[in-house]
C-alpha cells in the first residue's frame, strides 16, 4: 500500500512538473512569438490605432496594444510618445490591482470577507452593517455620484478626488450618508475602492503597508516599473492612481489567467480568483459594458439580459478603467491583453477590439 501511494505521489509531481516545465513565463522578460504583430494583426492594428480629429480630442487613441497568447507576446505596438517602459496612468485598473492585492493578504489570513469594515478602518462605524465584501461588489450602501464630466458640481469622485475630499479620500467617503442597504444594490463607487485601501493598512503590521503592493504582489512577478500614489493622509489611491507600462500590466493578466498562480507559487488563493470571478448580480445591465464580480468586470449576462461582449467567450474578465484602459483576460483562449488609451468619446467597445484579436490569433493557428 504504502509503495503504491508513494508511486502514484511520484507520479503526480512529475506530471506536474512536466507542465510546469512546458509553461511560457516573462523571466525576467517576455517571450516574443517569432511572428508577433505580422500582418495577419492589420485588422487589430486599424481599428485599435486609427487616425483621430486631435484639435477636437474626438475618436479612438490606443497609446499602447498588447496582446500575449499562452506566455508569449504575439502582437505589440505603442502610439508615440508611449513606449514599452512608459508607466501609464491605469485609472480605475487599480481597483481591481488592489482587489489582486488584498487578494493576497486574505491568502495571509488577514480578513475574511464578511468583516465589518469598522473593523478594520474606524471611521465606518457609522456604517457598522458595511462589510469588506460589500465594497468589493460595490455596494456599501454609500450615497455617491461617479460621474466625471457630465455632472462635475454634483460628483462625489470629483470632489473626492481633487477638492474638499483629495486630503484624506477614505474619510470622505466614510461620511456619506447612506443611501441602500449594504449589498443589495451595485453602486459603481470609487470611495468604495479608496475603503478598501486604507481598511488594508491596519489589516498590516506598522510600518509595512507601504511597501506592502511590492512585498506582496509586483516583486514576486517581476513588476518594476509601478508607482502607487497615496493621497495626503496616507493611503494608496486604489481607486485609480497607479501606474504601470503594459508589459507589467500585463504580468498581473497572467497571474489571474492561471487562478492566481506564478510559476510554482500560488501568490493569489484560488478562491479568491473565484470570488473575482463571480457574478454579482444585483446590478443594472448598461449596453456595451461587462458585469460586476469582485472588484472585475465579467463578461456574464446578468438575470434576464444578454452577454455584454457577445462575440467574446462567456469566461472573459477584465479590469477596466477611465478613457480606455483594459486589461482582458480570456481564459478559454489562454490570451491577455492590454490596452492603454485616451478615449474622449463612445466610440471604442471592447467587444469590437476583443473580436478582433481573436480572428488575428485564429488565423495564425497552425
């Protein structure tokens, strides 16, 4: 008994290793494919980098596209002045960065979901019944306004942002008034994500939360370009100031890719993956835009509606932020992708940009 369980260990781990062994990982840098951005990409090329009227601010500007399939880069191109080692502002990409982030100080035993976020961060003990995981769905309950352009007197990200919140943006959004009750309605919020960043500084020893983003997430998968700003009192501006070029970017892809693994360490639970992954459903379906999971886009149909990219696999998910940033994933096709932009219109839809690249790759397939 005991010679055959210790052939079948035997086995296992060399199957393992086998596989491992077979994978395609950037180190320290990534592998180009031997005909990456051929012309078979010319579709993606024009649609994704085409000409715009720049003295309007109108159209379709892509400042960087890449594309990795299986471990490797096979399309690649940057609009000028962006270049490969050009950190690019991510926006609201970094909600779902710090999501991946916490995702490894739950792996630390840290938190669980169903906390208080009181617990955690003291100025939500107005809001006792808000959870962590409420605000990982967005949905505290919190009265807010995202809007940017089109209601900047009224935007509770504007002011949080820039004006009478910019000092201490947690705080500000701890002192809203509640408007729902806690998880019961999706809520788009990035005081929610700014929550969740200063809730992870007392979840840390003293003196590691500011190091903590590297220690735990960037430095093990080779990230060297990010740069994270904090507001003044202190705590990273989840919601949206963090920079990375799209080669690093594009590392975190492939983490989540592979259920939270890097090589042969799981840096990331998987069932935090999981959680990522999981519709949360109690939300409105906009045209043109994916689904909430954990602090992810999905690309899931809500109760009664309809896949929001419909001619791109179901298991798709994606960080996405302000005028154009994206960071796809698509499991079923073992592809991620980056894209880096400064939209000012409603041109631009994903599934037009994902349908394509999916044709490009299929018809390199041998």
């Amino acid at each position: 008994m005991y010679k055959t369980l210790l052939a079948v260990t035997l086995s296992l781990f060399l199957t393992s290793h086998r596989a491992f062994a077979q994978e395609v990982w950037p180190s320290p840098d990534w592998s180009v494919a031997d005909d990456s951005s051929s012309t078979r990409w010319r579709d993606v090329q024009a649609y994704a980098f085409a000409a715009r009227d720049d003295s309007h601010r109108e159209g379709v500007r892509t400042d960087a596209l890449v594309v990795v399939k299986k471990g490797r880069i096979v399309y690649e191109h940057y609009g000028a002045p962006t270049t490969a080692n050009t950190p690019h502002l991510t926006w609201s990409i970094s909600k779902s960065v710090l999501a991946t982030v916490l995702g490894v100080a739950y792996g630390e035993g840290r938190f669980r979901l169903n906390d208080p976020v009181a617990r955690f961060y003291p100025p939500m003990q107005a809001h006792p019944h808000v959870r962590l995981e409420d605000l990982l769905h967005w949905a505290s309950g919190l009265n807010w306004q995202e809007n940017y352009e089109y209601a900047p007197l009224h935007s509770s990200v504007v002011a949080m942002l820039y004006t009478r919140g910019r000092s201490d943006m947690a705080a500000f959004t701890a002192a809203r008034p509640a408007a729902q009750t806690p998880g019961q309605r999706f809520l788009y919020s990035s005081g929610d994500s700014n929550l969740l960043a200063a809730a992870l500084r007392t979840m840390l020893p003293p003196g590691h939360y500011a190091s903590y983003p590297w220690e735990a997430l960037f430095t093990p998968l080779g990230i060297e370009s990010a740069v994270w700003e904090k507001d003044p009192s202190g705590t990273f501006v989840g919601s949206s100031y963090l920079y990375m070029n799209a080669r690093d970017l594009a590392r975190i892809g492939l983490l989540m890719l592979q259920n939270g693994r890097w090589q042969a360490r799981q840096v990331v639970p998987q069932e935090w993956v999981a959680f990522n992954r999981k519709l949360f459903d109690k939300a409105v379906a906009e045209p043109g835009e994916a689904n909430p999971g954990g602090h992810w886009w999905l690309n899931q149909p809500l109760p009664g509606g309809a896949r929001p990219w419909p001619d791109v696999p179901a298991d798709t998910f994606a960080a996405l932020g302000h005028w154009g940033q994206a960071l796809y994933v698509l499991p079923q096709e073992q592809i991620v992708v980056v894209r880096y932009a400064d939209d000012r219109d409603g041109r631009f839809q994903h599934n037009e940009l994902l349908k394509r690249v999916l044709a490009a790759q299929a018809e390199g397939q041998p």
